[in-house]
C-alpha cells in the first residue's frame, strides 16, 4: 500500500513480445540457453492460447486488407515472414493456423526446395528476389536464403570462404529491402530433438501422414549438432537493425502459432496502413448512382 500523500506509480508496462523474443545484433548466441517449451509471455495455457490466436485474427486480417488497400494509393509497404527452423519444428503448421488468418489474395507464400539446375546456375540470392512480395503483400518463406548459409554449412556444399561472405551479402541484402518497404520478420522455430523425434515417430504411427515423412529426416536428424552450431552463425550474424531474428519456442504447437501471431500484429500495428482517400469525387458518384 502506498504511503499517506506519495504518488501511485502507474504500473509499468509488459515490454512488447517483439524485445522478449529479438536475438539482440552482434551478440552470442547459444541455443541451449533457450527453453523450447519456455511461455516468455502471453497465455499460460493451451485453452488461453488458442482463444487469443483466433481473437488476434480478426485485427490481423483488418491490418492485412489496410495494408493491400493502401498500395492502390502508392504506398510501396509489405511484410516478408522468414520461417526457418528443423524439420518438423512447425513451418507448415504456421502457414496453416496463421497465415490461414489472412486473406489470401493478399499473400505470397513460397517453399523453397532444393535448388534447381536453373536455379544453381545463378547467384543464390536469385530465387529470392523472384519471389518477394509485392507493394500491399505479406509474403511467407517457408524456408528461405538462410538455407545456402545452413545446409550449406552442414553438408560443404561450399567453400568456406564463399560461405562466410554470404552472411554479408544476405545483410546488405535485407538491408535493400528495408529501405525499400519491406518489414522484414525473420523467425527461429526452436525445437528441441526429444519433440522433433516425437512428431517423427507420430508421422511413422499415422498412415495418413507418411506423405510427411521423409527417411533422409533420419539423416539430417544425426546432424543435429551440426545444425544447431549452423543455426547459432546465422542469428549471431544475421540479426540485425533491419532485419532481426526472432527466437520463438516451438515444443508447444499452441504457443508456437500465438506467439507469431502477436508478432506480425505487433509489426502491422507499428506500420498502421490507412484506407487511401478517394481520388473521385464520392457526392457526384452517389447521386449519379441513385440517378440511374
């Protein structure tokens, strides 16, 4: 209780889950640090969570339809949501219960896959750039460029000093799309190999999800150290003003698909997109309209 005549100090307020969950830029990062089943903030419980994701849908898709409104009126603005993590860490599952939030005519979704032989005779940035999105667009990667500094790292696919100049060229080239409107918002889906092994067996028990299961996921699986030292180098030196990364627990599927649902609406919010004015005269269209 606060003393006779002293001021009541408002209470202070919960730091955006967008500082909670931000890889600070140049600092060391170490994956075993982080709790995959951690809550840093929001719902406590599954029932919660899931009640909160759908309430969060409806702004979301107010934000999203601003957003793609106000690019008929020139506003060159969009979102790139940049999903990486390990197989089965949820990056489909996001595309699913998130993004499936959103209108999709207003989306860009794109899987990259393996690189084909076209793709490979040009610079690895190249399939990137085809696919951004447009001006009032959210695009999805549903892995991304990250993949030629990850797997690439793992299996010496190349050179290592090739390899160390691609942290570079990925930053300067995150850096161009900022200054050209696009808020980029790159996500760590952490996971730790206890649940990856979990929902790997579940896929090998169901029957209707063996179109899921790849055997080479046994392979890579034996690589985990590999992958998580590849992981720590690129959110050590790829998070950034511009463009950080994000780290959000993934054990849980519930908090999983909150916490990048606040996020997005934390950076839609912070871009607020209007309604462009009209650029006719609305009385005139009206009574020509009730005219005929």
């Amino acid at each position: 209780m606060a003393k006779k005549g002293s001021k009541k100090q408002a209470p202070k307020k919960a730091p955006a889950l967008r500082e909670l969950l931000r890889i600070p830029p140049g600092g060391e990062v170490d994956l075993s640090s982080y709790d995959p089943e951690a809550l840093p903030a929001g719902p406590k419980k599954k029932a919660d969570g899931l009640a909160e994701t759908t309430l969060m849908g409806e702004r979301l898709a107010d934000l999203q339809e601003r957003l793609y409104a106000a690019s008929t009126g020139g506003d060159r603005r969009r979102v790139l949501l940049v999903l990486q993590g390990m197989d089965t860490s949820g990056k489909g599952g996001v595309v699913k219960h998130v993004i499936g939030l959103f209108n999709p005519s207003g989306c860009r979704i794109r899987a990259f896959k393996k690189p084909t032989p076209e793709e490979l005779n040009h610079p690895f940035l190249w399939r990137i750039v085809k696919a951004l999105p447009e001006p009032g667009e959210i695009g999805i990667f549903d892995r991304s460029h990250y993949e030629d500094v990850l797997i690439a790292r793992v299996r010496e696919l190349v050179p290592r000093s090739q390899l160390g100049r691609r942290y570079g060229q990925i930053n300067r080239f995150e850096q161009s799309l900022a200054e050209d409107g696009v808020t980029v918002v790159k996500i760590f889906l952490h996971i730790s190999a206890e649940q990856q092994q979990r929902r790997l067996l579940e896929r090998l028990d169901n029957p209707d999800k063996h179109w899921k299961f790849n055997p080479g996921d046994i392979e890579e699986r034996a690589l985990w150290p590999a992958y998580q030292e590849s992981y720590e180098i690129a959110l050590e030196r790829c998070s950034t003003d511009a463009a950080p990364w994000f780290l959000v627990p993934s054990d849980r599927k519930w908090y999983r698909n909150w916490a990048i649902s606040k996020l997005l609406l934390e950076h839609l919010e912070a871009l607020d997109p209007q309604y462009p004015k009209a650029d006719f005269d609305v009385d005139e269209s009206r009574k020509r309209l009730l005219a005929g």
